[in-house]
C-alpha cells in the first residue's frame, strides 16, 4: 500500500504544486497578462486623462472613422481593408501647395495625392479647411478629383463659412445625382448597384461594385486676397482602426479596454477580500463566543441571506447614481452577511474543540489572541480558493450595473462599452467586434480566476487533494511497497 504524503501549505510549496497544473498556468498567464495591461493603462494614460478622452465630445475625434473595426479584423474578412489616410499642407504630408499672383489676386492650389490598394472602399471623405480671409469676403474654393484612370471629376464650388471650415465630402447628398449621370455614362448603363459618393469616387469601371487601385488625386482652388490664406487637411476614413476599432462616436474602443482591466480587477479583488475577510472574522466571532453573541449574528446572516441582493443594488445604483467606489462600498456592506458567514462557522465550531485550542485556554489565552492567532489562520487556507473564485462574480456584478446603466457614467468600462454597442445597434448593424472584446475580456478574467480558484482548492483542501504521480514517487519509501 501507498501512503499519501501530507502536502505543506508554504508559499514555495503551493506555488509547486500550482504549476503541476495545466489549469493553473493557463490561469497565471492570463493574469499576470491582465496585471501588465493595468501597469501600463495607469502609467501610459493617467486615470483623470483616460476619463477625459473617453468623455470627450465626436469633435475630438474628427479624424478618426466611426465604427471602424480592429485591424485585425482584416484577418476574418478575407480581404485588405482600408486605413484612414491624413494629408495636410500644414504637417506637409502628402500635399503640395502652390501659390500663385494673378491680376492682383492670390491663386492658390492645394493638391493631394495618395496611393490607393485595398479591396474596399473607404467609409467616408472629409476636407478639414484652415483659412484666413476678410469677413466681408467668403472665399470660394473650387475641388477637382482625379481617379488613376485619368479621368477627373469636378466635385462643387464650395464657399467657406468660416476660417475652420468643414466639408464632409460623402454627406453631399447634391452629389450624387451628379456621379450617377457620371457613371452610367462611363459604364454604357445604369449602375446596378446603389451609388454613394465614397462608391463614385473610388468604383472602377468594369460594372462590379469593386474599388479601382492606383494613385489618386484631389485638388483645390482659390482666389484670394492679399494677406488672405489657405490651408487645408484630406481624410480619407478607413473600415479598421488602431487595436480595437472605434465606436459610435469615433473613440478608440483600447481606451476603454485597457482602462477597464484595472478598474475590473480593482472593482473584483477588492470586494471579494474586503468581504471575505469581513465575513472570516464574524464566522469566527459567531463561533467561538455562541450564546447571545452567535444568536443574533446568525439571524441577521439568514435576513441577509433572504433579502433580493441585485434589486436592492439595482435600487441604490438608480436613486443615488453612484460612482464606482461608493457602489464597491455598497456591494461590501450588502455582502457581509452571506452564506460563507455559515460555512465558515461550521468550520469554527470544530476547531475550538482541539486540543491546542483548549490548552491556550488553560495558559489563559484571551478570546481575540485565541480567534486571530489559533483559529483563524487554521481555516484560512481552505477559505483561500472561495476568495479567488469569488473575484469574477464581481468582476461580472460591475460590468452588468454598467450594461444596465446603472453603473460609473464617468469611467470607461467593460461593462460601459457593451451598453453602449446595445444602445447603438452593434449587433445588428454587423460590428461584433465593439461587442466581443469586452466579453472576451470579461470571459478570459472570470476563466482565470476560476481556474486559478480550482487548482488551489484542490491543494489546500483534503478531500479534493490530487497528488501527482511523480509527486508520490518522490515519497515513497520501502515500508510503501511492501
């Protein structure tokens, strides 16, 4: 017969024993993962910077497409999609400015020029204008484009309102009448697809709703004044964006998920310890003095136990709009009385009855030197891998009170950025990605954890202990095989 060793609850020890498992390592890696997201969400963008980019209004984030998925989005589709191409004759990127004195006016021509190659078209076209004029006098700016084939089209005279001027280009509706005519003339025939302005403009000429590739070119025009000047900026919005795409308002969507790592496991670990702990010290109170002392405390624990948790959260969340720390005291407060309170008292009740418990009595131990130093480190351990598994559930209570709305409306969150692709039709309007990427975040954390949870309390706990065959052989001796 084989006899089981008894395994040490040393740091070094169950770290040991931890890595013996699959689980467990694919558990450490996911959080030291999550862990080094939060190092840098903290250092690379402050906590006071990330609330005011992610509160920022659309104008902010102008340059930027809306709704664009990740670039590895390009991966699932199967094709090339296009990027957002920036042209300014202020950096000098792409552009090329040429100023020109006619009868006593200032004719300026501002050309951008660009390669395109994706398999795509683009999600829109904008002209950003930075002018300088009399304000009796509103200049008129003449824009030219210029497709590979060579031929050009003339796109509107447009007049300036202001010195900042803004012309979205694929929000002409008076365009499209006008590419319409300009394509059933090229093609021979009535397009068989529906015209929009970006299609128009990109479309090559073989009848198929596909993009023409080549080098392309937009021009611009003016008379001037003198002291009169112009400056303009092209965007050409692209289908993918950064990391993790954007959302409905052109904010990068990395902001919130870098940012909602930290504040998930801040939200998590906090409340299951704080509770735990809380719930530790009362099981073991409860416990040790019974009478009067465990009566009452047992009877608030089953009121507790009995009361509707989330409706009551859910009441508070939406009477008092509370930010994230103050709600994580309420779920505190809401959870000190729950069923581990039982659990671990059951465990007390035992333990008070050991022989090294009575003889610190006999040497006069006090009550607290007896539960702080005799029993509550006895029943720790086992209490170890409940605290762990318990992360996620709050992890998942943080995100569901953002989802209903209930929860910080400053902060961005994993639970926030879901809300915001159910408010905004994500899944129906085909842009999973704004919904997959905080649940697998939320799904990679809760895995983690639990797995994490299980390994160790298979370690600490007799009844579920799995002691690995290379383990066993290490111990046994020649008493075992006979």
């Amino acid at each position: 017969m084989s006899v089981y060793p008894s395994v040490e609850y040393g740091a070094k020890a169950i770290l040991r024993e931890l890595l013996s498992y699959k689980s467990a390592v694919f558990a450490i890696i996911i959080l030291s993962l999550l862990i080094v997201i939060s190092i840098y969400a903290v250092v690379a963008i402050p906590y006071d910077e990330a609330i005011r980019l992610w509160r920022a209004g659309e104008e902010t984030w102008l340059k930027n497409p809306r709704n664009a998925a990740p670039v590895w989005w390009e991966y699932i589709v199967g094709k090339k999609l296009p990027r957002t191409i920036i042209l300014s004759t202020l950096e000098g990127k792409g552009a090329e400015k040429k100023v020109e004195t006619r009868d006593g006016k200032v004719h300026v021509t501002i050309t951008f020029r660009f390669d395109y190659q994706y398999d795509d078209f683009p999600k829109g076209i904008s002209i950003f204008f930075y002018a300088k004029f009399h304000e009796r006098r509103r200049p008129v700016i003449k824009i030219y484009w210029r497709k590979p084939s060579g031929d050009e089209i003339f796109i509107r005279s447009y007049e300036l309102r202001a010195s900042d001027d803004k012309y979205y280009v694929d929000q002409d509706l008076k365009l499209v009448p006008k590419l319409e005519m300009y394509l059933t003339k090229k093609l021979g025939k009535k397009p068989e697809y529906r015209v929009m302005v970006e299609r128009a403009l990109f479309v090559a000429y073989t009848g198929k709703l596909e993009p023409l590739k080549g080098q392309y070119e937009v021009r611009l025009e003016a008379d001037l004044e003198e002291g009169e000047d112009l400056n303009a900026e092209l965007i050409i919005y692209g289908k993918v964006h950064g990391i993790a795409g954007t959302d409905h308002l052109r904010r990068p969507l990395e902001i919130a998920l870098i940012w909602g790592t930290p504040i998930a496991l801040a939200f998590g670990l906090t409340a299951s310890l704080v509770t735990t702990l809380l719930q530790l010290v009362i099981a073991t109170v409860s416990g040790w003095y019974g009478g009067a002392v465990d009566s009452v405390i047992q009877r608030i624990t089953e009121i507790y136990m009995v009361l509707p948790f989330l409706p009551i959260l859910i009441m508070v969340s939406m009477f008092y709009k509370l930010d994230i720390w103050v709600l994580l005291l309420v779920v505190i407060v809401l959870s000190i009385f729950g069923s581990g309170v039982k659990t671990t008292r059951a465990l007390v009740m035992q333990i008070k009855n050991y022989p090294y418990v009575e003889a610190a009595l006999a040497y006069g131990a006090s009550g607290k030197r007896i539960i702080f130093l005799y029993i509550i480190p006895k029943i720790l351990p086992p209490v170890v891998p409940g605290l762990i598994q318990a992360v996620p559930s709050y992890v998942f209570l943080e995100a569901a009170l953002a989802f209903l709305g209930l929860g910080d409306p400053y902060i961005p969150t994993w639970g926030k950025v879901i809300n915001d692709a159910f408010s905004n039709g994500a899944l129906y309007k085909g842009y999973y990605y704004w919904v997959l990427e905080p649940s697998a975040m939320l799904v990679l954390t809760a895995l983690a954890f639990a797995n994490l949870g299980f390994a160790l309390d298979k370690i600490v706990n007799p009844k579920l202990r799995a002691v690995s065959y290379t383990h066993l052989r290490a111990h046994e001796t020649e008493a075992d095989l006979v």
